[in-house]
C-alpha cells in the first residue's frame, strides 16, 4: 500500500472535518438521528509513546447488537505523518494502556479468554516490530491499570480481591466458599453499603507487582497492612469501582497511590483521599499526606524527580470547592510541604500535565460553557488561555514533543485527537473517525447569550437549534436541564443527552447555566448552597424569558421542559411551582429532598447542602422539597429512572409517578429494569429518544 503524505492527510483531515460545519442550508443535510448520536466512534484520552512520537487511541465503535460494540488500541504519529492504524482487533475491548519507558512495548488490560465470567489480565504488545501481545498475568481476580517501572523490567497493576486473602489460591478459595454457600446476602456495619449501581462487596483494590514477563510470580504490595486492614479503605471511586492512580517513584524502590482510610465515616463526615507510599518488595504503606484539611490524589513526577505533583481539593465550609493544583518537594522517598500553584486561578481544574522542563504545566478547565486549555507557569504561578477565544470541549492535554495532544469536538464536529499549538492555542486534526458521518448531518453550531437575572447574576445559555433552521419561522421551545449541579452546558453533542437530537424533531432546545454550574468562578457555583432548587428553577424561567424576548423565531405559546439527574430534580421542582410549560420529561429526579438524602449511595454533601440534617432546624428541608408541592403538579410529564440507579434510587421516581397519578396529571413511566442512572444499552437508549419525542410531540 502506498503511504499517504503528511501534508495530504492534514489537508484531507481538515478538509473532512470542515464538511461537518456545512450550513444547515445545505439541503443534502439530514436530522441527527439517534443511530447518529449511537454510532459515532468513542475516543479516549491519547497515550503519548515516551520520545512524544506517538499515541495510542482507545477506540470504540458502538453498536446495536450485543456481540456487535467493538473497541481496539489504534496508532497514531503525533506529527500526523501516517494515517492512524489499528493495533488489536479482538471481541473485548482494552483499558489502561502504558508504554514502557523505552517505547518498546506497551501494556494493557483485556480478556483474550471468551468465558462469560473471565476477568481481564495485564497483557504486553511490542511496538517495535510485528508480534503477539502476550498475556504476563494469571490472577484469578485479575488485573488492570499496568505502570512500567522506571527501568522497565516490572509492571505493578491492581486487583480487586478479598479482604482477608493473602495470596491467590486464599482469593480461590474464598470464591468457591461464596459459591457454595448457597445464599445471596449481604452484611454491613458501616455506611456506605452501596456504590453507583452496585451493593459493595468483600473485596477491595490493592496493588500488586511482577516482572514484566509471563510466567512471572505477582506480590501483592499493600496485603495486612494497617491501611488495607482498616475499615475504611478504599481507592478513588470511579462510578462502580475504584482505583489506585499508581505512579513509580522517580528511583523505582516504591509506587505513590491515592487512597482513603475513612470511607467509613461517609455518612456523617468528608471523606478525605490522600498519598500513600507503598514500597515495592512490599515491606511497608506509608502515608506521604495526611490531614482533614485537604484531599490529593493523582500524584506526577517532575522529569528530574526533584517534585510530585498531585490535584489538590481543599476541604472547608463549602460543598464546592475548586481542583487545583500542588506541589511538593520529594525527597529520599518523602514529600515537603504543598504548595497550591493554581490558587490565584478561578477554574477548577480537570486535567493536567508537565512539560519536560518542569516550568509550565498545561491544564484543562470548564470556561464559559467550553472545557478550554490552559498553561500554568509554575514560577510566576500564573495561568493564560492557550486561545481564550476558542470553542469546544478539549479533553486532557498531553504533552509532547511538538506541542500538545488531546481530544476536541464541539457542536457541529464529533470527537477526534487533535494536536494544539502552545504558543498559538490552534488545533490541526490528527484523526478523523467520525467525520464521514458527521459530514452529512444538520448540526448547526449552538448560540450563546447571556442575560442578568433577578438577583444580578449573569447568566449563559446555548440554543440548539433544528435542522433545516428557518430564521423566519417560529419553533417550540424545549429546556434541557443539565445535571450536576457542578457541572455544565457544553459547546458539544452527548451521547446520552444529545441537544442536537432532541431539537431534530423541529425544537429550539435551551440549555442554561443555572446558578451553581461550573466554569463562572468558585463564588457563582457555592451560591447554589442553602438554596439547592428555588433559584436555579426561577434562572430556568427567566432564562426561557430572556430567550423568547431576544429571539423572534421561538414560539412562546409551546414550551416544555427537560432534564436529568439534577436536571431531573429541577424539572420536579418547576413541576411544583410552575404550570407554563405544556409537557415535562423528567430523568433519574428526586421528588423528596429527605427520601434522596436517606437512600443515596452519597449523602453528607447533601446534608451539607441543605443546612444540616433533615431533623435539624434548616428549612430547606422542607421549602425545596418538590414532594411538598405536589398539590400543584398539573403538566402533562414523562418520568423515566433505571431501577439499578443507586445514586437517585428507582422510588424517588415511583413516589413522583404516584402524585402525578393521584392529581390525575397525564403522565407515562419508563422504568429501565437494567440500567443504572444512565440508559447505555442502544437499543433501550434508542426506545427512550422515541417515546421522548413521542411525547412531546403529543403535548407540543
């Protein structure tokens, strides 16, 4: 096969990338359908080879069919020289990739083995010539996130595995006791008993390393230590599990992990997450940070090994506090005294990374309805937009040795992996995956407005428009409430939430930054604190009112309202307090501020929220309480909950159902017997987007 120049591919990418942009005028332009939104390639964050030449890209192509999803490692030149290529193409998927510090090989976790119950191992591919990965690891609980060591010759990875297990053949065991019990129960003592859409179970995430080879015997590093043994350890949770973050110190003699000792005092307490230093012949776990002051997890290395840095979220008064970034002098295995860099800096930070020199640090923040990027000077400690002008959602940038690498998308482009300029902030494509598809939908890009509320906030909103938009004509308009609350409209589409896919049934779609939302300083998100649903709601509808005043294609006389998860509260809310709006689609909402706060798998940063607890003398309580209104609830509203959502537990919704159906208020529910606070099956995200649309259409 002939190679394709650099330069042609840039131009092609480019080129591809501009057709998505093609105005809405265009008539060769279709609606966004919900295969569209399904079927687009998902896109991980890049992992940079260690001379900065290359990436490696988790891809994933979605499907319908159950055995149908496929995700493969693809490889990419930084410098965008060669077309990306495909690494693996097997039936699962791989997670975690790292390379080895010589680029030779990179490391990832997967399952080679088709068994229903097979749990994924660490397997190693070389990248410097054609070969086999290679499985290196047996463990019957199984294994992910490798980290090479810094000499290469030692992968350390984590295993969920029983808690009192010292060894493998003990975690055999200990299954086949499970098994043949003969019951399903479980016993708790201490809170939380429950984690996104799962009940917690007797085992817990330790780290465990081996030689880089198969065959090789793996040590568990963290076995009968005073951190593991305690009942409140755990890693940093990530939606149904947890993880370590491990990062090798800079000599190889021990690895740096992010943990928590007092998960136990969740339900009345902050739970802090903090540094650890677990030695790598597994002879002691040694805190590097400890206080109730703050949380750091995510420790880096300087390329010089003379700091760690880690994200850094200070524990106070507030339920939001901003991320920011510290830093440490590290030692003979000790950490100095951190010191915040980005304190001076009104963003939370999402993502960061370290040029080689130590001087900047590039970061990505939520600004403005974008997610932008940003560089930190760490002398001057000073922080610049790379472009303050740009737009789209950038993912977390990796440095490299021609500039950075991350992904972007926006309103009218579809996720893929760019390369950014530093000096410039511009983007140039280094992949187009999606562009084919999107190149022949009507995805007009979103507006942004602005308006002063009552109280004298200024407020953003996006409109999504529909396709075949006719300035002239008059369109329904629709609310689409995000979740949160600490969280963001976005110059992008969604999978789950897509606006361009609820404004293709012919809606103005509205998507408003109510007070609490992020990207607008640490002050406008606390504001949402004390006061959880009444303000946002009354921003919602003045929003709606500044929209219809500025903008004479909206229809005033066909408006509704939708949202989830703290979107779906505030639709509950507006459905109390309000009866403008002809119909009402409400997600995964609580309609009863106490019945959330008893049943959630999170609850202190609710009781925080309302002012104490539900006993106390806040009454917030009682005043935002959407269940105490239901005398007024009278528009027309679809209810849907997944009956596995331990965040916003199934009878939040049914309670709901129940007082629409006793005010005899039209009204549908769609419980999703599988699916946990997101609908992820296509097939029954597909039926949701219908009878959405359905419905509204009914009512609109």
């Amino acid at each position: 096969m002939k190679r394709t120049g650099p330069a042609l591919i840039v131009l092609l990418s480019a080129l591809l990338l501009a057709s998505a942009e093609i105005h809405a005028e265009d008539q060769t332009l279709r609606p966004v359908s919900h295969e569209d939104v399904w079927l687009m390639k998902r896109l991980g964050v890049p992992a940079v080879s260690p001379d900065g030449r290359s990436a490696v890209i988790s891809v994933t192509e979605p499907s319908y069919d159950d055995d149908g999803t496929v995700s493969d490692l693809w490889l990419t030149a930084v410098d965008g020289s060669t077309a990306p290529r495909r690494l693996t193409s097997t039936a699962a998927g791989e997670s975690g990739v790292a390379w080895s510090p010589d680029g030779a090989r990179i490391a990832f976790s997967t399952t080679r083995d088709t068994a229903e119950d097979a749990k994924a191992q660490i397997f190693v591919l070389p990248m410097d010539g054609p070969g086999e990965a290679i499985q290196i690891t047996h463990l019957s609980t199984g294994a992910s996130n490798p980290k090479w060591s810094p000499d290469g010759t030692r992968i350390a990875f984590e295993s969920r595995v029983f808690r009192d297990a010292g060894d493998d053949v003990a975690n055999q065991e200990r299954q086949a006791e499970h098994d043949e019990r003969g019951i399903n129960v479980s016993l708790y003592e201490v809170f939380p008993i429950r984690q996104w859409d799962r009940w917690r179970d007797d085992l817990q995430t330790r780290l465990f390393v081996q030689d880089a080879q198969a065959g090789a015997d793996a040590r568990d590093l963290m076995v009968d230590s005073d951190l593991v043994s305690g009942p409140g350890y755990s890693g940093v949770p990530s939606l149904s599990s947890d993880s370590l973050h491990a990062e090798w110190t800079p000599d190889g003699d021990a690895l740096v992990i992010s943990a928590t000792a007092n998960l136990h005092h969740a339900a009345y307490s902050e739970v802090y997450y903090h540094l650890y230093r677990v030695a790598a012949d597994g002879t002691s776990v040694r805190a590097l940070t400890e206080s109730s002051d703050f949380s750091c997890v995510g420790a880096q290395f300087s390329a010089d090994g003379e700091h760690l840095f880690c994200s850094y979220s200070p524990s106070n008064e507030f339920v939001y506090n901003h991320t920011e970034i510290a830093r440490g002098a590290w030692n003979d295995g000790r950490l100095g005294q951190l010191q915040i860099l980005s304190g001076e800096f009104d963003r939370s930070v999402s993502n960061f990374s370290l040029d080689d020199a130590g001087e900047t640090i590039y970061l990505n923040a939520h600004d403005h309805g974008r997610t932008r990027l940003f560089a930190l000077d760490v002398a001057s400690q000073q922080v610049q937009h790379l472009d303050a002008d740009s737009t789209g959602v950038y993912g977390g940038p990796q440095v490299t040795g021609s500039g950075l690498v991350t992904t972007w998308q926006s309103s009218t482009t579809p996720i893929e992996i760019v390369r950014v300029d530093p000096q410039s902030g511009q983007h140039s494509p280094l992949t187009s995956f999606n562009t084919e598809r999107a190149a022949g939908l009507d995805r007009p890009a979103f507006r942004s407005f602005w308006f002063t509320s009552s109280k004298g906030r200024e407020i953003h909103s996006w409109l999504a428009l529909p396709p075949g938009f006719n300035e002239s004509k008059q369109y329904p308009l629709v609310l689409f409430i995000h979740g949160g609350p600490f969280s963001s409209s976005l110059d992008s589409d969604h999978v789950r939430w897509s606006p361009h896919l609820l404004a293709s049934a012919g809606y103005v779609v509205l998507l408003t930054d109510y007070t609490g939302s992020v990207g607008y300083g640490a002050q406008f998100s606390r504001n949402i604190e004390g006061d959880p649903l009444a303000t946002p709601g009354q921003e919602l509808i003045e929003a709606a009112d500044a929209a219809i005043e500025r903008f004479d294609f909206i229809d005033a006389d066909h408006q509704a309202a939708t949202g989830a998860s703290y979107g779906g509260h505030l639709v509950n809310w507006l459905l109390g307090t309000t009866d403008r709006f002809d119909a009402m689609v409400g997600h995964a909402g609580l309609v009863d501020l106490e019945g959330q706060y008893s049943t959630s798998d999170v609850i202190y940063h609710r009781e925080l929220m309302n002012g104490g607890p539900p006993w106390g003398d806040s009454p917030i309580w009682e005043e935002q309480s959407p269940a105490n209104y239901a005398n007024n609830f009278s528009t027309p509203t679809l209810l849907t909950i997944g009956e596995k959502d331990f965040r916003v537990p199934v009878n939040q919704t049914i309670a709901a159902w129940s007082y629409l159906q006793r005010m005899q208020v039209p009204s549908r529910l769609l419980v999703f017997h599988d699916a946990n606070h997101w609908i992820m099956n296509g097939n029954e995200a597909r039926y949701f987007w219908q009878e959405v649309h359905r419905f509204l259409e009914e009512h609109l």
